[in-house]
C-alpha cells in the first residue's frame, strides 16, 4: 500500500503513451504520415460507398460478399494467431517467448479492429448496426453464426487488449502483475484463440447451400492456415521491432517461430492436398465451385492465375522455411515469410470467399475483382490496423525495456 | 472499496451515455442526408428521426404499428407526394400457403416476372426480378443447367420452362442464418423481412441454396406513376437502400385472399396458389392428383413449391 503511492497513476501513464507515441526519428514520423495517408484514402472510399451505397463495390446479389468479408476472414486468423505465442510461453514457460508474447497479443488487437472494420464497411445499413447490441437491438443467438462471431470476436478483442494492458500499467509503475488477476484470463484466451477461428469457419461450413464451404475440413483447415500466417506476421513485425527499436530480439525466438510456421504450414498443405483430391478425383456438380477457382468455366477464370500463384508461393515459402538455407545468414527468411503470407491471403481471402459464391445456387457463373472504392477502403482499414498495432506497440516496448533494466531479466515467472 | 464501485457505475453511465449519442448521430446522419426539398425536409427530418429508432416489427403492438404505418405513409405523401395504404394484416387462422408450378404449360412468355415487378415496387434501375424463367433442354430437370437470360420467341421447340422464386422454406435457412432476427417465417408460411431492422449483412443471401433473395446494392427506383399504393408492411412497401428483400408470396394480396400477381398474370395458367390446408384447394388437388416433385430435396428446407407435370 504505501508502496503504490510512490507509484505513477493513470494519468501520467496515459501522458507517457501520448508522448512517446508521437516522438521518435524523421523516419517514424514519415512512417505514421504514410499510415494517416492510408487511413484517409480509406475515409475518402468509405465516404463515395456512403453516397452510393453498396452500389459503389463490385458485388452483386450472386457474389454478394467480395474483398471486404475475403479479408476479414484472413485477418480473423491473425488474431487467433496470438494463441501460438500465448500458450508456449504461459503454459509451457517459455522464457524466450515470454518476451515477446505482448508483441503477439498487440497484433492480435490490431487484427481484431481491421476484422470489425471490415464487417462494418461491409454492412449495408451500418448505422442499423445497434440493431445487433443485446438489450437495445436483437441478437439472434444461438441460432445465427454470425451472432456468435460477434460475441467472439468482440470477447477476443477485450481479452486481448485488457491482458497486456494490465501487465504493462504494473510494469510502467515497475511493479509485478499479480498472477491471480490476469492468469485465468489468459487461459481463457488461449480456449476462445481457437474458437474465434472456428467459429468463423462454421459461419460459411454451416451452409449447406454453399457446397464449396458445407467441408467438415474448413475449420482446422482454417487454424492450420492461420497458426502459420499469423506467426508468419508477429515475425516480421519482430524484425521491424529488431531494426527500429532498441528492443532486441534474440534469434532464438526466430528460430522458434520459424518451427511453429514450419508446421502449421505443412499441415496447411497437407489439408489443402486433401481437399483438392477430394474435389478432382470423382468431379461431382459440387466440385463447380473448386473448377471455378483452379481452371475457370465458362470463360470466367479471373481467380485462377490468383490461386496458382497463391499455391505456388505457399509451397516455397514453406520449403525456404523448412530447410533454412544459409543457416547464419537469414537473408530468405523474410521474403519466405512474405511469400507464405500472401499465399495463405490469397487462398484464404478471395480464394475462398468467392468460389464459394459462383456458380450461384442457379448456376450463374461470373466474375469478380475488387471496385477501386472496395481498394481504397481496404488500404484505409490495413491503415488503421497499423496504425493501432504501433500505438500499443511503441510505448508497451518502452515501458517493458525500461522495466527489464531496472529490474534485470530474472527468470521468476509471473 | 467504495470509490472502485463509484468508478465502475462512472464508467458504465458513460458508456451508457456515449451509446446513446453515438446512435443520436446516427440519425441525425440517415435523416439528414435525404432532406432535399427545404419545405418539408424539417418534418421529414422529424419522421425519419423517429422511424430511426422504432422496434423490430415484431416486438411492436399494435399501436406502434399504427404510428409507423402513419409515418411512413406521410413520408411518402412528403417526398412523392403520393398517398399510400400500408397494411399490417396479419396471419388468418388455418392458412398454410404453397405454391405449385406446372412444367409442361409453361412457356416462358414472362408475364409473371413483370406483373411482380409493378406488384412488388422493384428497382427499375437494377433491374430486379423476384422470378426467374429458366429456359430448360429436354433432359435437364434443375434449373442450374438451364438458361435463365434466354431472349427470342417463345416456346422454343425442345425447351420446356421452370420458374423460380423464393420457395418459402418451413425449414428455411435464411431465418436461421440472420444475425438480429430480421427475417422469420410467419405462421402462415410466408418469410418476410423487416425491411428497416435489417442490417445488410447479406448472410441470408449466403445461406440461401435457391437463390431466393435480393438485396437492394443501391437506392431502389420506382417511377412514381408506377408505384403499387396498396402495399403491406411486410410486403411491397417502398424499401431504401442496403436491404434484403424477397419474395412474399404478394403478402399484401394474399392475406386479403386474393391470389398473387404472378398467378393472375400466367397467361397458361401454370401457376397454382392456395391454402394448403383447405382440403378442397386447387393447390391441394395438385398435391393429391399429380406427380409433383421439389427442388434440392436433400437439403430438408422443406419448400413449399412444387413442380408438376401434367
């Protein structure tokens, strides 16, 4: 007690955030004017969608979901992503991973605000949207999986963001966190990981008017996908944190995130294998949608250049990170990494989203791509992520640095 | 101890607070931005307003219904200077709608896809359509594989025609898949939708595997002229942008027991529609007297439309 009145309150700590958020080198500072550039595109493309309605994307009422729900998809798998770095370090201890398992969390939250954009700009009468609030509006649960979706994820958002945010306020005021009052919900969070995901992959697996998605496999293939492009991500962000900060990270951790991308990536490919022998052995007039997407019909094959070259790149990646060659030197693990995400985008966005549309219940086929406004509000919503993943990031880094020299790194785990 | 309580019940009526504004706005935004004749833009202002926040159509008595119903025929008077009559009937006691197609007369000429547009107040400017004609060779028995933008005279020899629309499931997906409950089936078989509680999601859409329904991609528009002024709530009512809307049998008719314009309009009578449980219906003399079959059986949604062949 009399300890805590030495101590800085909130405010101070709010002041700090501020501060230390906003200063930093000419190269931070072009770095956020890039982000608040992205946003606004987005403010500008959400504005034109606002005036014309949904006219303004290229969807239509046989692919009525497009680029917006094609990303929400991908990105819900980042954030459940958090899940491999959360569950090593808490529940096996692993002190390399501990280090960094904030950095996994704060891409976690900055996943969750890009999904819940991406749902939002998707909605065709968003200012309804408080028709969804329980009390004040309707929520069909349990019935509707999009109910639950919103539960998860909303929950995932809060676990996410509360957890970190309480270790490091104890930190800023150079105190332990105290074990009992985060540790439960950090066992929570490791549970709802998973279901955020599976739970997004029952919404389309629950169809059975969808064949291309009515597949018992979506779900794990949905956590294989993103335990491999989410860690995929959190890395490349921890060489970012490496080059930019003085938060050092040890190649170690690399290391060990390479092996869990490595294997969740093979499993990925393994299930994808599964699905597209399923799919081309015995052609039925359900494998429609998987002729759509890997040769086109009927003239329409937007999509199949996208998916080879997602597969193609999805299949190095995963080889250049296996075998790890020039061992020292890891001049290929990055580009590895940046292939294997865009791969898994590719697949799992658009690749997925869109056959799963065409041919319509009727046997409609046409094609899709993106609107220039559908672009625009996607740059603006990628911007935001970012833009919230630095803000959490740059002082949360501070405030750890600053706590580990004045305590020394012990090896007490909390 | 008391001042945490204190902060929490704080925290609470400000989110309570910033809710409520945040919603305000809203509406301020969704009445505002239609307001294009200064006249009357003050009290359509006000009508919107409180259109904002009314309840899901369901939760509303009969009193509320009223006051909306008032609303929104004053809006229409305000904006398009055009009187309207919407209803709120409700589902009679012992009604069952179903619907039966017969394959072999038909022979595509379309008029039912028209009637139901003037019947129904669809977007002239997308070009909306509750009912496909679908143009079949000999052979084929789903309309997937047929052809549903065929245009040259009609019959053609070797074709023979199917019409879809929404089929009005007793197991139907769609009401499972919508998230705030705005669409539902009604006692006497009809899917509606609230129109204004829905969100746009498009989940229904999604979760649809006949292709049932639309949604409404820009702002709809109707040539005043040709608006259809008897019109239900749950019905053909005029609909705004980024909504479901389908297929409801012509609620506005049939609940009046008058039959729906696409049977009215069939030139071959091809098209049978009546209270499935009245056993002396024509509906039922098909169901009893004919080889009928449904489409996508396997999937148990349960539609209540049925092809026959005479």
């Amino acid at each position: 007690m009399k300890k805590e009145t030495a101590k800085k309150g909130l405010i101070p700590f709010i002041k700090d955030t501020l501060v230390w958020n906003l200063s930093g080198s000419i190269g931070y500072q072009i770095y956020l004017c890039i982000l608040v550039c992205l946003m606004l595109s987005g403010v500008y493309g959400y504005f034109i969608q606002f005036k014309l309605g949904l006219a303004a994307t290229h969807m239509s009422n046989i692919v009525s979901w497009g680029f917006y729900i094609s990303n929400f998809t991908f990105l819900v798998g980042v954030a459940a992503a958090a899940v491999m770095l959360i569950l090593p370090s808490y529940v096996f201890n692993d002190k390399d991973l501990h280090k960094v398992v904030i950095i996994g969390e704060v891409v976690a939250v900055g996943a969750l605000v890009m999904c819940m954009s991406f749902v939002f700009v998707d909605l065709g009468r968003p200012l309804q949207f408080w028709h969804l609030i329980p009390g004040i509006g309707q929520l069909n649960f349990p019935s509707s999986l999009l109910a639950w979706d919103i539960l998860v994820l909303n929950g995932y958002l809060a676990l996410n963001a509360l957890i970190p945010a309480y270790i490091v306020y104890c930190h800023y005021q150079g105190r332990e966190p105290v074990g009992k009052y985060y540790k439960p919900f950090v066992f929570i969070s490791i549970g709802w990981a998973v279901a955020i995901h599976m739970v997004t992959a029952f919404l389309y697996q629950g169809l059975p008017a969808r064949p291309f998605w009515n597949n018992p496999l979506m779900g794990p293939r949905f956590l294989a996908s993103a335990f491999a492009a989410g860690p995929a991500i959190i890395s490349l962000v921890l060489h970012v944190v490496n080059a930019a900060t003085d938060y050092k990270i040890d190649n170690k951790i690399f290391n060990k995130l390479r092996i869990i991308i490595v294997s969740a990536a093979v499993i990925n490919l393994l299930m994808l294998f599964s699905e597209i022998f399923k799919e081309f052995y015995f052609p039925t007039h359900h494998s429609q949608s998987a002729m759509y997407l890997f040769f086109g019909l009927e003239g329409h094959n937007s999509l199949v250049p996208w998916i080879w070259t997602a597969i193609s790149i999805n299949l190095v990646g995963t080889l250049i990170l296996a075998f790890n060659p020039f061992r020292e030197r890891q001049i290929l693990l990055i580009p590895a990494l940046v292939l294997l995400i865009v791969g898994i985008w590719i697949e799992k966005g658009i690749g997925l989203i869109v056959p799963g549309l065409v041919p319509s219940p009727m046997g409609e086929i046409i094609s899709y791509s993106p609107s220039t406004v559908e672009l625009l509000i996607t740059l603006g919503v990628v911007g935001l992520g970012m833009f919230v993943i630095t803000m959490l990031l740059k002082p949360a880094l501070i405030i750890e640095k600053r706590y580990e020299d004045l305590h020394g790194i012990h090896d007490k785990d909390h | 101890m008391d001042s945490d309580k204190k902060k929490t019940i704080d925290r609470r009526t400000f989110l309570k607070g910033a809710t409520s504004a945040a919603i305000v706005g809203g509406a301020a935004v969704t009445a505002g931005c239609k307001g294009k004749n200064l006249m009357n833009s003050s009290e359509t202002f006000a009508l919107e307003f409180q259109e904002y926040f009314k309840k899901h159509y369901r939760l509303m008595t009969q009193a509320e219904r009223d006051k909306t119903v008032l609303r929104l025929e004053n809006m229409a008077r305000l904006k398009q200077d055009l009187t309207v009559d919407i209803d709120t009937t409700g589902p009679a006691p012992d009604v069952l709608y179903g619907y039966a197609f017969n394959v072999t007369r038909c022979e595509g000429y379309m008029e039912c896809v028209k009637a139901c547009i003037k019947e129904n107040n669809l977007d002239r400017k997308s070009d909306t359509q509750y009912i496909r004609i679908f143009e079949m060779e000999h052979g084929q028995m789903s309309p997937d594989q047929g052809d549903g933008k065929y245009f040259h005279m009609v019959p053609r020899d070797g074709h023979f025609y199917m019409g879809v629309q929404c089929f009005q499931c007793d197991n139907p997906p769609c009401v499972k898949a919508c998230p705030t409950k705005a669409t539902w089936r009604e006692p006497d078989g009809i899917v509606v939708v609230d129109y204004d509680w829905c969100i746009g999601c498009r989940y229904c859409m999604a979760a649809c595997p006949y292709w049932g329904r639309r949604f409404n991609w820009n702002t709809p528009e109707i040539p005043t002229e040709e608006i259809t002024t008897k019109q239900h709530y749950l019905g053909n009512r005029q609909r705004v942008r980024g909504m479901m809307e389908k297929c409801t049998f012509c609620i506005q008719r049939s609940r009046k027991g008058k039959m729906t314009a696409c049977v009215e309009a069939c030139p071959t009578g091809a098209r049978v529609f009546g209270n499935l449980l009245d056993p002396d219906s024509e509906i039922r003399f098909v169901l009893e007297n004919k080889k009928v079959y449904r489409l996508k059986e396997d999937l148990g949604t349960e539609p209540k439309f049925w092809y026959f062949i005479d």
